[in-house]
C-alpha cells in the first residue's frame, strides 16, 4: 500500500502523509520504508521544515524499480487497493 500510494502522490510524500493515505500504522510503516530502500524500491531525501522549530523530515520518493512494482501490484487482481487509496485523503 505504501508504494502505490506513493505512485499515485503527485510528488514525494512524509511517513506522516504514507501513513494517513495507506492507512498503517508508524510501527510498521517506518521499518517497512526502510527495506523498500534497502531493496532500491525508494529513495529518501531530508527536508529542511518550513516551520521554523521542527525537525527536519524524510520525504520519501519511488525508483523506477519501485514505480514498476507498484505498477505491478494495481494490475494484479486486487481492485480493492487502488480504490482504499482513492477514498483516502492526504
């Protein structure tokens, strides 16, 4: 779910923004975007905030090999995925 949602963001998202479209919870999410990019499926960059006083963030963003698996996955017969992403907002 966290690719796909990133396959359908018009640009690269926070954990916090994954988590809300893809609906799992930070416990998984976190290690699970950390193997995506171990496997190559992600790239993760820091972003300065724009509020001054927070942190900086991971922005995270599908490779090409990431983009094709998700691909992959909404073509698979399994038209509920693509449709719980829909129905979420970021």
């Amino acid at each position: 779910m966290a690719l796909i949602a990133l396959l359908n963001a018009p640009e690269s998202l926070h954990g916090y923004e994954i988590m809300q479209i893809a609906g799992i919870k930070p416990g998984t999410l976190y290690p699970m975007l950390a193997r995506l990019e171990d496997q190559a499926m992600l790239a993760s960059q820091w972003q300065e905030p724009s509020v001054e006083g927070r942190p900086p963030r991971h922005i995270y963003s599908l490779t090409e090999a990431g983009r094709d698996l998700a691909k992959s996955l909404l073509q698979e017969d399994r038209p509920d995925v693509g449709q719980q992403l829909r129905a979420k907002p970021i």
